[in-house]
C-alpha cells in the first residue's frame, strides 16, 4: 500500500528514521523528495530509503477557487499579493522560501479574515522584496488607487527586506486616502510553528477596518504572540535581520497596537472623501553613505549626473571636510542635496561645529530626525512632481509624519 498526505508514517533515511505527517506536494516540491511534518510541528524535506505507514490517515486539501461567502454587515477590504515570506511555498529540496503564485493561497492561510471582511483578491507582481524597483512602487501606488474605489481598506502582503521603502513611497505617492492602506509582513515563513505570518495578517486586516487615512506597517511587537504594532510608512524600519519583532518606529512612538481590538497611540490622518494619486518619481537621486577615507573620485562618480542626492553623515551630519568643494559644485549645478545622521536616532544639527556650518553654507539642507531611505524617497518624489525650488523647500518640511515636531527619547 502506498502511502498518501495524511498518513502517519516513519521514513528510513541515510541519516536516521523520522516519524510525521506525510504531506501534500506543492508546484516547486522535487519529486525525489517527501514532505513530512514532524511531531513538533515544523515541516521538513527528505530523500527517504524507505517508508512505511504506521496510521493511515486522510488528508483534506482546501479548495483555493471555492466560494468565498459575502456579508452585507462587514467592509470590504482588498488585498494586493506583492510577494514574500507571509504567502510562500517552501522547495525542500533547497531550502529556498517561494512567493505564493495566486491571491487565494495568502488569504486561506488565514481563514478568519473572511469573518472580518469581504475579500477582493489579486497578485500584482510575485517578487522577492530585494527586487523592488521604484517602478513597482508606482505599479502599487496606482492599483491601491483603483481598489479604494471599491474597498473600504487595502492590505498589501510585501517582503521584509524593503517593506519600510514601499511604505515610505505609497505614504508620498497618496497624500490622501479614502481607506487605509496597510503593509504587512512575515519574518518566519508559514510551515513554521513560530511563524508570525498569521498574527501579523489578521492584524493588518482590523486596522484596513479603522478610519486611519495613512500608509501604515503592521508587524509584531514582541518576540511572543502578544500584540502588533501599528507603524506610520515613514517613521518605520526593518531593526533585525530575523526576530519577529524586528520592526521598529524611529524616532516616534508607534501609532498604535492591535490585539483583538485596535487602540491607537497618538493623532493620525483620518480617512477622506477619496485618494488622490502623485505618482511621478524621479529616479535621478542618489543615496550616499559617508565614510572615513571616502576620497573625491568617489563622491564625484555618487553625484554625477544626479538631480539630488541624499548623503549619511557621521554624527550630527557630516563629512570629511576634503569633499566639501565637490558638493558645493554640486550644488551650484543644480543638484538639490540633503544631509541625514547614519546614527537613525536623533536628529541632523549643521549649526554645533564648523563643519556642519560649512555644509549648510553651500547650500546642503539639513533634514532634522528623518530616516536615510525615507529621505531619498521623499527626494525623488519631489523631484518627480515638482519644480526644483518648491522641491529644495518641501523637503525640509513635515508632509506625512517624516519628521518630529520635538525630540523625543525612544530607547
């Protein structure tokens, strides 16, 4: 007898005997290698020698094109796939995490969200985060558009890696919103028992409910299943490289938590009557961080033919003094430069030591307790749809929650 997903069976390998559930095949699964969820619950991909079924059981696969039933008391919330570890496929034969391929594969991983919500369902693109391009963002930016004319929320299931930079486009690119739109993600892929994909999801699901009119990141607080953090699209930064938590608001408090209910910290932009799209973004800027030993050549190829650029200084905000002749060329030419702090925490001052004065004289503009990423986004949204005087003036100035109105301490 052969045996099916769902029986209980023990595997003989080269490396030892395993015991676990056997389970279904997925499109990148090999087919020299088996599926088993062990005892404790993680899954793993095997070459096994030899199997015997030790309890026949059965296997029921959900239906992915089944009727989703709809309810006339709940809001409608669409969901636009991007890609990532929150919906992905594990190929056990390398280890490597896929992107779902459809729409439906993330929203029956969690089957409460159609409890909270009708579902509108789609998959833009499938990428890994690292991919991200600013030419998606605007592919976002545009679809997020369309969908509010139907859905009372968007929920927009994203990589990691670059989900703090998406969030911080869409925040500049919608300056105003008919429902919110929330970016989520998952640290640990779903046939994990730690995985955080199906917290983190439902969570992003309440606040597309609420009446918040921003672009905003919803991730885990804690390390535990404890709550999540509701985190402003330009106040939000990826803080570690794998804890469930590895999300953090800079420089601010979070805007709020979720839980079973949603509770909101602090003031934030409400809904509005419809969503106003920006989306020209000039690709012409540049991100440079400063370092000690950084010489001329290399500063000059950074700001060749760029139409602003955002520099990392050390500190306060600074840099060598030996480059400030190749910004000031910079500057006269036409390149709108801004200065931010590589130390994240705190915020820019030019005016404590004379390097920082000199900075400021040939007309760097210094941009108070603003993240690097957000910065150069801001910049290139400016620059994409405005002239480059009202871009110089813009920049400095809070548009959506980018910089403090008062230091605060967060650590």
């Amino acid at each position: 007898m052969h045996p099916e997903p769902g029986d209980y069976v023990e595997v003989r390998t080269k490396k030892g005997v395993f015991k676990g559930i056997l389970m279904p095949r997925n499109r990148f699964s090999d087919e020299n290698v088996v599926i088993l969820k062990l005892d404790n619950g993680y899954n793993i991909g095997i070459v096994p020698e030899e199997i015997k079924i030790i309890k026949k059981g059965h296997f029921e696969k959900k239906s992915h094109k089944r009727d989703i039933p709809r309810r006339d008391y709940v809001p409608t919330i669409s969901f636009i796939g991007t890609g990532g570890t929150i919906a992905s496929y594990v190929d056990y034969r390398t280890g490597a995490v896929n992107p779902a391929l459809t729409a439906e594969d993330l929203v029956f991983s969690v089957p409460e969200i159609v409890e909270e919500c009708n579902v509108r369902a789609s998959i833009l693109f499938n990428i890994l985060s690292e991919d991200m391009r600013p030419e998606y963002w605007i592919k976002i930016a545009r679809k997020v558009k369309k969908e509010l004319s139907h859905a009372a929320g968007v929920v927009i299931p994203h990589g990691t890696d670059t989900m703090s930079y998406t969030a911080a486009a869409l925040s500049f690119m919608l300056p105003e919103l008919s429902g919110p739109v929330v970016l989520v993600g998952a640290q640990r892929s779903s046939d994990r028992p730690s995985s955080d994909a199906y917290m983190n999801l439902l969570s992003a699901v309440k606040v597309a409910k609420t009446d918040l009119g921003e672009v905003a990141v919803v991730m885990h607080a804690t390390t535990s299943d404890d709550y999540c953090h509701i985190h402003r699209g330009t106040r939000v930064r990826k803080m570690h490289t794998s804890r469930r938590d590895a999300f953090k608001s800079i420089n601010t408090q979070p805007l709020g938590k979720v839980n079973k209910e949603v509770v909101f910290f602090q003031d934030y932009r409400k809904t509005g009557d419809e969503t106003v799209l920006m989306d020209r973004m000039d690709e012409k800027v540049s991100l440079i961080y400063y370092y000690p030993g950084m010489d001329e050549s290399t500063l000059e190829s950074l700001l060749m033919d760029m139409h602003g650029a955002i520099i990392m200084g050390t500190g306060l905000g600074h840099v060598g003094t030996h480059l400030l002749p190749i910004i000031e060329k910079a500057v006269k030419d036409g390149t709108v430069v801004g200065v931010v702090t590589q130390c994240l925490y705190g915020r820019v001052n030019l005016n404590v030591y004379s390097t920082g004065r000199k900075l400021k004289a040939v007309g760097v503009i210094p941009l108070e307790d603003m993240l690097p990423e957000v910065a150069y986004i801001k910049l290139m949204w400016l620059l994409g749809n405005y002239d480059i005087d009202t871009a110089k003036s813009l920049l400095s100035k809070n548009l959506r929650g980018e910089i403090s109105d008062r230091r605060m301490i967060t650590w």
